[in-house]
C-alpha cells in the first residue's frame, strides 16, 4: 500500500482526473489547495516579484493525496493523471511521488488489518 501525493499545476484539470480515477476504480482522495515555492518566494524576494505578474496565477496548484493499494493501481492512476495533463516529465504539467504506508486504519480494511508488513 502507498500514498500517491500528485501535485497538479492546473486546477482547472481536478475533476477531469477525479473522472478518471474512478473509471479504474479509485473511489476516494483527497483534493487540497496548494502554493509553489516560486509563488511565495515572489511576494517575499523582490527579485521574484516580476515573476508574480506572469500568466493568471501560476502558483495555484492543487495537490492530490490517494491510497493506492498495488504497484498495478499505481500505473493506472499515473496513466490516468497523464491522459489529462500530458506527459508528467514536461514543464508545468505535475509531479507524483509515492510513500509507502505501513499503518492505516478508517480505510473500512475488509481483513481488519491495519499494518501493512
């Protein structure tokens, strides 16, 4: 079991993976509003500050946290994230990294086994 943490440049692309995600059968995450670095560095550093002024809003991002429970789940989330924002190795598109998960319990485990060896 993993935590896939997916940070989406373009919140605009949200529900669009939230539909894709349940397609493969990835019924629940967590969805939070998020800030970049270079976005906050641009209100605190004047050297930044002309960066602030490009595009609407840049910094907004949104940032996905799912449970995903075989490397198999994992490759369709990432597929499915990608059909969406395109290739996740070009500029402004995301990021997803994994954790692994060795306790999690309130997930309704059928086994009622919460640690993961």
């Amino acid at each position: 079991m993993k935590l896939m943490i997916t940070i989406i440049n373009n919140p605009d692309y949200i529900m669009d993976i939230m539909d894709e995600f349940y397609k493969i059968d990835i019924k629940g995450s967590t969805v939070m509003d998020s800030v970049g670095m270079a976005h906050m560095m641009a209100y605190h550093v004047p050297f930044f500050a002309r960066f602030a002024e490009m595009g609407d809003d840049p910094g907004r991002n949104k940032t996905i946290f799912t449970v995903v429970q075989t490397d198999d789940c994992l490759e369709k989330a990432i597929h499915a994230i990608e059909k969406v924002v395109g290739d996740l190795n070009q500029p402004d598109t995301g990021v997803v990294m994994t954790l692994p998960i060795d306790y999690c319990k309130g997930m309704g485990s059928p086994e009622g086994n919460e640690k993961v060896k």
